[in-house]
C-alpha cells in the first residue's frame, strides 16, 4: 500500500445497519493511507451482532497521519459478542487521533466488555467525549464504570451526560455534486447525472 496523498474528509453515513462478523469491524478508521481522516459523522446506526471491537481506531500502521473531527451519534449495540466494545490506538508511524464525539451510544445486549485507549510515543489519542454513553441501560460516567484501561500517550478522555456542557460537534460536510457514477443499465461509467 502507497500513501496516496488525498484527503478523506466531509463524509456523512447515517441510517445504518452493521453486522461485525469478525473478518470486520461495524465502525472501524484504520489501514490508513491518506495524511487525514477528519470531519467524518456517523448518525443512526444500529449493529445487530459484534463479534469484534464494536468502534476501532487505529491510527496510524505505516504512514504518518492523523483522524479527527469525527462524530458518532445513536449508536446502538443490540448483541455484543466479545471481549472489547471500543479500542483507539494512537501508534506507528506517527498516528494521532483526537476530537472524536461519541453521543448517545448504547450496549443493548449481550456481553458488557472492556474497552481501550492508548497511544504511543510517536502516537497520541486525545480529546475523545463520551456522553449519554449507556450499557445495558446503566449511564456510564467515568472510565471505571465503563471499564475503559487508559494508558500511554493519551490525554482529555471524557465521560458526560446530557447535562453537561458538550463539545461543540463536527460540522456536518457539505457534499460536493456527484458526477462521476456507475450506471449499471448501460454498463459503462457515466461523467454526468442523468436528467
């Protein structure tokens, strides 16, 4: 893999269904080989079964880079499987992954499981909120309660509820007109939107 050099950025996935299956995650940022993934929003997910990390960062295996501006809102785990809900790894090559808002997340079943963040000499994680984060309908107000290991390069992680003050969320992006698409009726690609 070749570090292309392009942005990954402004994107929006929203009224979603996810399966991790175990060959991969429902929420995942990771083999990365552009410079940034930033203001990147996730709303209205729901992952039926996660035989995986339900939400992973990884940040960054080969190539220096950073993810940020990332925002997750209602999510629902309806049967988690294993044994980590969340893992952020700051490591590599000089990965950093900070401004990252969790709103709104919901275990509903299935195994309350550990989480991890941690960062590296050469890899940060830091300013990650969690707020209204609830596991089998308990709030989870701190990184104990959670069971979160924090460790390493890592600063500003945390847990609040709706009462409290929230960082101000990742802009939603403005998506550019698309007119490079795949018309499957003609077999061939397209460079302009039909009328």
């Amino acid at each position: 893999m070749a570090p292309t050099g392009r942005s990954t950025e402004n994107i929006v996935i929203q009224d979603s269904v996810n399966w991790g299956d175990g060959a991969g995650h429902s929420i995942a940022f990771m083999e990365q080989s552009t410079p940034y993934i930033r203001n990147v929003q996730l709303k209205n997910i729901d992952i039926l079964h996660s035989y995986v990390p339900a939400v992973f960062f990884s940040c960054c295996d080969l190539f220096p880079g950073e993810q940020y501006n990332i925002t997750l809102d209602d999510v629902r785990v309806e049967d988690m499987k294993t044994t980590e809900m969340f893992e952020f790894s700051g490591r590599g090559n000089s990965g950093h992954i900070r401004d990252v808002n969790i709103n709104n997340f919901s275990l509903l079943g299935g195994n309350i499981a550990p989480s991890n963040i941690s960062g590296t000499d050469s890899g940060s994680v830091s300013n990650i909120t969690f707020n209204n984060l609830k596991y089998l309908g308990r709030n989870i107000l701190s990184a104990s309660e959670g069971q979160f290991n924090i460790s390493g390069n890592t600063s500003n992680i945390n847990f609040t509820s709706s009462d409290s003050v929230l960082p101000t969320p990742t802009p939603t992006p403005s998506s550019p007109r698309c007119t490079n698409f795949w018309d499957s009726t003609l077999g061939e690609q397209q460079n302009t939107l039909p009328d």
